[in-house]
C-alpha cells in the first residue's frame, strides 16, 4: 500500500491557482491602465478640435460663457472617450496595485502631446519627444518591477487593512495637513504659492485611490455572486469618494485658473503619485514581497517618468529641433574655430579695442564724445 498526502497536494494546487489568478489580474490591470491613458489621452485632442470647429464658425467660445460646444459631436465624442477613460482607469485598481497603475496615468499627457502634434498641428519640440521617450522608458520599468500578486480580495480584508494603526497614523495626518492648508495657508498664501492648492489636491487624493480600490474590489465581489449592498464599508468608501474628489477637482481648477498649466500638470503629477505610493506602501504592503532590486527599478522608473513629464511641459513653449541644435553648434564653432591655444579673429579685435582704448583715455572728453556716437546719441554722456 502507499500512502498519498491528498491534503498537501489540493493546498499546492489551490497556491498554485492562486498564483495564476493574481498574474492573470496583474496583465488585466495593466491592459486597462494602458486604455485608461488611451482613451484620456484622446479626449482632449477630440474635445479641442471641437472647440477649433466651433471657433471657426463663428460661435460664442467656451472661454466667454458660450455652449455652443454641446451641439458638436467632437466635443460629446471626447466627453464620451473621457468617461470610458475613467471607467478603465477604475476598474485597474480592481485587478492591479495601485503602485502600477497611478504612475501608468502619466502616459495620457504622452498620447494627448503625441497626438496633438499631428492632429493640431501643435509642434512637438525636441525636448517634448525627449520627455515623451523617458515616460516610456519609465513606465516600462515600472510595469516589469512593479509587484503581480494583489494583496487583499475582499471586502473583510480590506477592512482589516484601514483599521490598522499604521494606516490610521497616516490618515489621520492627511486629513490634518489638508485642513490645515484648506483653512489657514490657503486663504494667506493660495494665490501666490503654486504648491499650496497642488498639496491640498494631491494629500486628498491618496485616499481618494484608497476609496477606488476598496469600491473595485466590491464590484469584483458583486459580479462574483457576493451580496455588497448591505455591506457598510462599500457605502462608506463611496461616500469617502465623492468627498475627496469634489475636493480635489475645487482645488486643482483653482491652482489651474491662477498659475501656468505647464508647471501645474508636472508638479501635481509628482506630488499626487508620491502620496499615492506612500499610501500603498503603508495600506496594501506591497512593498513587502518585492526585491530589492524591484524596489529601486519602481523608483528609477518613477523618477524617470517624472523626468520626461518635466521636460514635455517646461520646454512645450522653446522652439528647439536637431536642424536648430545643429545650426547653434555650427555658430559656436565659427566663434571658436581653434582648440590649440591660437586667438580668434575675435579675441584679436578685443584686444584692438582694449589697445585702443587706452589711446583714448588720454583725452576724457573725447572718449565720451565716441561712446556717445556710437551708441545713437545726440548728447554727450557727461550731459547725464
């Protein structure tokens, strides 16, 4: 006779499901984080060429009051690409960490600017397709390092993660650095400190990401036959939801209407993905079961992300290519044409005017009388 441990192999079998259920979710998250930027990333260029459509025809802009844009069908067809945006962008936090999928939304700035330079004839500089190659190789890094086993499944679970003390110290914290900026530094310092009404937007949102996952992971749930309605967690994390992103979409409109767009996507995008990495790393721990070579590929691909989204935005408005990279080093050469120590044409004609200009030191009046021709001036310099 031989005796078979039945139940080590249904638990191996079981570990081994799971495994390939959490890589399954991993891919799935990532293919919905990917449209999510897509489909973002699209909107804006379809909702523009609306508003271009509209102003070509003569219609009341957006801008003065105007909305003539509701009966454009360029602009519902971005509101609609927008929406399926949002919804894909939801729905990843359900099947990926949220470590993946927030720094992943950098990728919509890359397709709005991407596609914007041929559909909006916009042009796209050399330090724009720059940026746009280091938020690629940024997020690529990211999505190979970034952990595939998702950390909770359930409801319960989730609950028994924001009760930890960890997460309550930090929530807590948020909420008192966000009240303290809404109420006491925002009214002193809101309209002239670019990062007051960015930090506000951003500390909110940590949660805001916090609430979206634990409202996926219910609908997850819901699909799978789990009754969640009755559930008080999923109201609460919905509740929690509106909140934070009524408070985010107030403030960042605001830090939108004072300061320049070029440096507030950049910014927000830096500190909104900070507070969200910080909240997942102390909410969901996963960071815990990753190497430490995962660990540092996250964050180099995360800084370079922040690199390129840099580059794109605080340059869009330089006008530089190869062919005017090319041209300057060219000008640069002719203005130095030796590296053997011999003086230039121009370091000759320095020297002349300094030779020169010890002649005329002689004789004060006239020296003033020559600066004063050649720089157009009817009257002598000793007259000021």
């Amino acid at each position: 006779c031989q005796l078979v441990n039945v139940t080590d192999r249904i638990n191996t079998s079981s570990l081994t499901m799971a495994q390939d259920r959490g890589k399954y979710d991993f891919y799935i998250g990532l293919a919905l984080a990917v449209s999510s930027s897509i489909f973002i990333g699209g909107s804006f260029i379809l909702k523009k060429k609306g508003l271009l459509r509209l102003a070509r025809k003569g219609s009341t802009r957006a801008g003065q009051g105007g909305h003539a844009y509701l009966k454009e069908w360029l602009w519902w067809a971005g509101l609609l690409s927008m929406g399926a945006g949002e919804a894909a962008n939801f729905a990843a936090y359900a099947f990926a960490p949220a470590t993946l999928v927030t720094p992943l939304g950098a990728l919509s700035v890359l397709v709005s600017a991407v596609l914007s330079s041929y559909f909006l004839t916009e042009r796209l500089n050399l330090h724009g397709k720059l940026g746009c190659l280091l938020s690629i190789l940024g997020s690529t890094t990211m999505v190979i390092h970034a952990p595939k086993e998702e950390e909770i499944s359930s409801l319960e679970e989730m609950a028994a993660k924001l009760v930890d003390p960890g997460f309550l110290v930090f929530a807590t914290l948020v909420i008192i650095v966000a009240l303290i900026f809404i109420f006491v530094v925002g009214p002193r310092h809101g309209q002239t400190n670019i990062l007051v009404y960015i930090t506000i937007c951003s500390v909110i949102g940590a949660l805001s990401v916090s609430c979206v996952k634990g409202l996926g992971i219910a609908i997850k749930e819901a699909i799978a036959g789990t009754s969640v309605v009755k559930n008080p967690l999923a109201w609460i994390l919905l509740l929690g939801l509106v909140g934070c992103v009524s408070t985010q979409i107030n403030y960042l409109n605001k830090a939108l209407d004072i300061f320049n767009t070029s440096l507030v996507t950049p910014i927000y995008y830096v500190f909104f993905t900070t507070s969200v990495l910080t909240c997942s790393a102390i909410l969901f721990k996963e960071w815990e079961h990753m190497g430490a070579d995962d660990v540092i590929g996250t964050l180099s691909g995360f800084l370079t992300i922040i690199v390129g989204i840099f580059l794109l935005h605080a340059f869009k408005d330089v006008s530089v290519s190869l062919a005017t990279l090319a041209v300057s080093m060219r000008k640069e050469e002719r203005a130095f044409p030796t590296a053997n120590g011999i003086a230039s044409h121009t370091a000759y004609e320095l020297l002349d005017e300094k030779s020169a200009g010890d002649l005329e030191e002689r004789d004060t009046a006239s020296h003033f009388d020559s600066v004063s021709r050649r720089n157009g001036t009817m009257t002598s310099l000793l007259d000021h």
